[in-house]
C-alpha cells in the first residue's frame, strides 16, 4: 500500500502507553501454579470468604439452560429489585460489569480529554486509571491522617474539573468521611461537578456518623453512587456492579454502556443474592468480629493499624511488605502489601472467617 507500518507510539491513542495493567491480589491460582497446591487463605482482595449466597446458586443453576438467549441488557428485575431496595426510582439505576465497569462508564460519558478529576491518594487506583484512558488528569490530593481530605480536595476545584471520586469507605484504609464533612462538602460543590460516592464496603460500615449517600440522590444532588455485588454477596467472580444516582446522569452512563453488559447468570444470580438477608447478615457478622479478632491480636503484637468500617485492615508489620508476602505465602496466606499504595511496611489484609484470621495470625506472628 505504500504506507510504512505504523509504531505502537503511533498506534495507540496519546497517554494509553503510559498506563500499567490493573495488577490485581494474587489468585489462589497463580500462587498454585507458582509455590504448588496447598490449603491457600486468600486475603488479598476483599472477597467474601464465606462464599457466594446459597440462593445466588440455586438461581444461577435454573437459569443456566436459558443460556442461549441474550440476557436483558438494562437488566430490568435487578433494577427494580435495587430500587426497592434502597428506595430510589428504577430509572435512577444502571447495573453493568462489575462496579470498575461502571468507572469506565463515567469516564467515557462525562469526561473530555483535557479535563481533570479530583481524587484521594492513595485510594482505588481504577479512578486514575478511567480518568487518563480518556485523556483527562487525575489531580490526586493526599489523605490527612488516613482520611479523605475534602477541603483539600474542594481547593483542587477548577473550571476544568469534572468529577470528584471519594471512596467510602476508603480502599485500601477502611477509613471513612462522616455524614457532617460529606454534606458540608456536598453542599460547596460546584453545580459543573459531579461526585462519584464509591461504597463498595457500605455494609460494613458500622459507624452511626457514616453517611449512606442515597439521601443525595433523592434531593437532586449531582451525585453518583456505586455499590457491588462483589464484597457482601460474595459474587466478585460474577462482575456485577450498580450505580445509583441523579436521573440525568445514570441517562448518560446508560447511553455508553454495551449492548449485553451482564449475562444471565449474573442477573439471575444477584436477584436472588439481594433477598438473602440471612448471608448478607452473617457476612457482616463476620466481618465485625473478625475485625475485633484482628484488633485484639494486633494490640498484642503492639502493631498500629487503622480502625475499618470496611471488610479489610490495613495494618504496618513494620518490614518490608514485599518480604512479608514472600513470607506469608511461604505459609500458605495470602495478603496486599502496602507498597503499591506508597506504604512500604503496611498491609491490606481481608478480614476472613475466624479460622483464616487466627491462621493469618498465627503465620504473622512467626514470620515477624
Ligand atoms: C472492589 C472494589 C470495587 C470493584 O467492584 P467490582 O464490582 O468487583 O468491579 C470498586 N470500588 C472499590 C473501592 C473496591 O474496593
């Protein structure tokens, strides 16, 4: 043709070559295939470790033979059943791939190249990531004293800025913003600027100053909520995510999704998920007092760690993190250290069922 082959420099479109793939907790199957089968505790990314609802299974076998027909794209029972749930009209919900999905489906229906986003650091890196694929600046504003700094962040506020992310609870912290400072900060917003309210761990949140976020929506706010069916339900391998927010704006992110984003397996599977109160119950049960196992232990040990009104602790082990998950998978568990989030000697670790706490526990206190 004439045309000389083009370089990937070229090919790709301008900032994508500066990104890294997601680097996410290692899988039980990558440890096994590197040190080999053993009774591996993962504790490295926040999954439910009482697995997913019974009724979530039951419903995914039944649904299983209607494979061969496309699923509902705008997933109209889970919809309603969400908006049931928590209260808000249907059309104020959007389900798609998992709630890093609907990250993308912000990004790609409200940021334009050249505009910024305003976020904590460190936090959930999927917000920078969203953010630079479509060519906008993350503007990342340090967390004072382990929690989101909102004035600081309000200060970042530009004519160029577009979105605001605060995860809440913050991952990988577990810290949260109280209902008082999210509401004064809600109320100074910019009426160009929408808040994205990340909750993953909302059900976890025990705190009597945590804010819920919906009260937001129902007045008009512009804000965008996201909640999963990864952490408390115990789906994270079925990728289903929701965001709940102003009208206008979950148009926007229905007008960018994909045509069939969650199959029917995972439509059928979170329905069913959602009425079972019984195992979201013991879920959060676990979770609490799995946290007061970990606080109690880690007392002992005189190691600082952050109260969590989320699934996980994020604790310093005082070494190396990189060394103590050589360590630590040496004994079979399996951990996030903390120097992907700029800690060196911390650890996000997952809060299990009691025997995987006592084990982790258990393999600390010998590594240390
Ligand atoms: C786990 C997590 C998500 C992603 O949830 P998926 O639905 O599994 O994509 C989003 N935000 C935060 C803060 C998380 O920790």
């Amino acid at each position: 043709m004439g045309r000389k082959s083009l370089k990937i420099e070229q090919l790709a479109r301008k900032g994508i070559l500066d990104l890294v793939a997601y680097v996410p907790g290692k899988s039980i199957e990558e440890v096994e295939r590197e040190l080999g089968k053993k009774k591996w505790v993962k504790l490295a990314s926040n999954e439910n470790a009482l697995g997913p609802s019974p009724r979530a299974i039951t419903a995914i076998r039944k649904e299983l033979s209607n494979l061969h027909l496309y699923p509902e794209g705008p997933c109209p029972d889970l919809k309603r059943a969400l908006g049931q749930r928590f209260s808000v009209s249907e059309e104020k919900v959007v389900i798609s791939n998992g709630a890093d999905n609907v990250l993308s489906l912000i990004a790609s229906a409200f940021l334009n190249e050249g505009e910024d986003a305003v976020m904590a650091t460190p936090t959930f890196s999927v917000y920078s990531t969203v953010t630079r694929i479509m060519g906008a600046k993350p503007i990342e504003v340090n967390l004072k004293e382990f929690t989101h700094d909102l004035p600081s962040m309000l200060n970042k506020v530009n004519h160029k800025t577009k979105l605001l992310f605060v995860c809440n609870p913050n991952n990988p912290t577990g810290t949260i913003v109280t209902k008082k400072a999210l509401d004064e900060f809600v109320s100074r917003i910019p009426d160009w600027l929408i808040l994205v309210l990340d909750q993953a761990y909302w059900d976890f949140a025990d705190s009597p100053d945590y804010p819920e976020g919906l009260d937001y929506v129902r007045e008009g706010r512009p804000v965008i909520l996201l909640r999963t069916f990864s952490k408390v339900f115990g789906l994270a391998g079925l990728r289903i995510g929701c965001a709940i927010g102003r009208q206008d704006l979950i148009d926007c992110l229905c007008r960018v999704r994909e045509p069939f984003p969650v199959h029917r397996l995972g439509q059928a599977g979170a329905v069913a998920a959602l009425k079972d109160k019984v195992h979201a119950r013991k879920s959060i049960q676990m979770v609490v007092e799995g946290r007061r196992y970990l606080y109690r232990e880690l007392d002992k040990m005189g190691l600082f760690y952050l109260p969590s009104q989320a699934n996980f602790v994020f604790m310093d082990l005082r070494k190396d993190s990189k060394k103590a998950l050589q360590d630590l998978l040496a004994e079979g568990v399996i951990i996030r250290p903390g120097y992907i989030w700029g800690y060196p000697t911390f650890a996000r670790v997952t809060v299990g069922r009691p025997e995987d706490n006592r084990r982790f526990i258990k393999v600390l206190r010998k590594t240390l």
